[in-house]
C-alpha cells in the first residue's frame, strides 16, 4: 500500500475543487510551467504559420496536404502514447515522483483547474522541437508536417480544455466529455486517447462501454 507522500503524487489522490495552489512555491516559476490556454495558442500558432508558409513551392498542394495530415496523425499517436507512458508513469517517490505532479498528476487532483488542463510547456516545446528537428532536419520532409502536428497539438488542448470547462450540447461532444471523465472518475489506466479516442479502440484501453452490474470496469471493453 502506499505510503501517504506516495499517494499525494498520484493520480488516484483525492479529487479538489477549485485551482490548484503553486506547485513550486515560486508564483512566477509556476505560471511558467502551467501557462494560461491563451498564452499555448499565441506560442505555438505563429510556428505552424512559418513552417507552412516554408513549405510552399517545395511540392504540389496534393502532396503538402498529404504531409499535413501525415503530421497530425502523428500528433494523435503522441498524445495517447504520450499520456499512456509519461503522463501515467507515476514513480513512487523522489524527483520522478514530484515531476509526475508537477506535470499530470495536479491535474487530476485539479481537473477543474484552467492552467492545469493545458499540457505544460516543460513537455508542449520539446515535443514540437523534437519533431520540427527529426521531421524537417533529419528526414527532410516539408515543414508542413510540423504544421499538421502543431495544428493537432492546440486542437487536443483545446479540446481538453472545452471536455473540462464546456458544457457541450453535440451529441458527439457530450459523448467525447464521458469517455474523458470515465478516465478520470473511473479507471485512470484506460481512456487515454482525448481527442483521437479511436486509438484507445485499437490498442485495448477504451472504456467508452459502460461495464455491466458486477462486471469490471476493464472488462466491457476487452481487457487491458
């Protein structure tokens, strides 16, 4: 079982309401880990529109779309196996405990927490670097790929943001906010996929089927 500095780093801790406090002590320090939803939008739109705007003449309108959606398919695989493998990596104490926090577990003790609900900075600019520099740098694809990723990374904030704070009235919408707070109110090791669920289908993790009476909660959808 564990111990209780253990569980005040998990996912699984009691669920607060209203905004979290600093995770750092340090207000400034804190706003720059968890930044306001606007302030993600106004730093990551101007990249998407340069590394389109590179991408033009460099192949046929066709072939730069194909990039695009090549690159925000790729985006929805790293947020379910970004939140599956890092987010929901949760050490049981230390450094690697206290940066799981920092990172995603204030979010599920906060989930109505603004700052908290978009994904930090400390993992949003070198995920985007990382692939800008492997996409364009090493395998010399057009830059619109990275366009296509960062177009999928503000959509998913975006969304999780709305999933969190909306009130949705679309059938579609409504569904999607369920599954969501399934993964945080029912089973936190399932549901990973925010705003591309279907990967949770294909690899095993949905839980978009409401168990039946006496049933696990993993059972309706196949397993682990």
């Amino acid at each position: 079982m564990a111990t209780p500095t253990q569980r005040s780093y998990s996912t699984k801790g009691a669920v607060r309401r209203g905004n979290a406090p600093s995770v750092t002590g340090i207000p400034l320090v804190d706003r720059l880990i968890h930044v306001h939803p606007v302030t993600t939008v106004a730093m990551f739109t101007p990249v998407a529109a340069a590394a389109a705007a590179l991408s033009v003449g460099r192949t046929g309108g066709w072939a730069l779309a194909a990039w695009a959606l090549a690159g925000y398919v790729t985006w929805t695989l790293s947020e379910y196996w970004g939140h599956r493998i890092v987010l929901h990596y949760e050490p049981e104490r230390g450094f690697g405990a206290k940066l799981h926090y920092v990172l995603h577990g204030i979010h599920h003790d906060y989930p109505q927490d603004m700052r908290r609900s978009i994904l930090s900075p400390l993992l949003s600019i070198p995920m985007v670097a990382a692939t800008l520099y492997i996409s364009t740098g090493l395998l010399d694809v057009p830059p619109v790929f990275g366009t296509g990723y960062v177009v999928g990374y503000l959509a998913y904030d975006l969304f999780h943001l709305y999933l969190h704070h909306g009130r949705p009235k679309n059938r579609l919408l409504r569904t999607l906010r369920e599954y969501h707070m399934r993964h945080h109110f029912r089973d936190d090791t399932r549901g990973f996929g925010i705003s591309a669920p279907y990967w949770d289908e294909l690899f095993g993790t949905s839980i978009a089927r409401t168990p039946k009476a006496g049933q696990p909660a993993g059972a309706a959808s196949g397993g682990a």
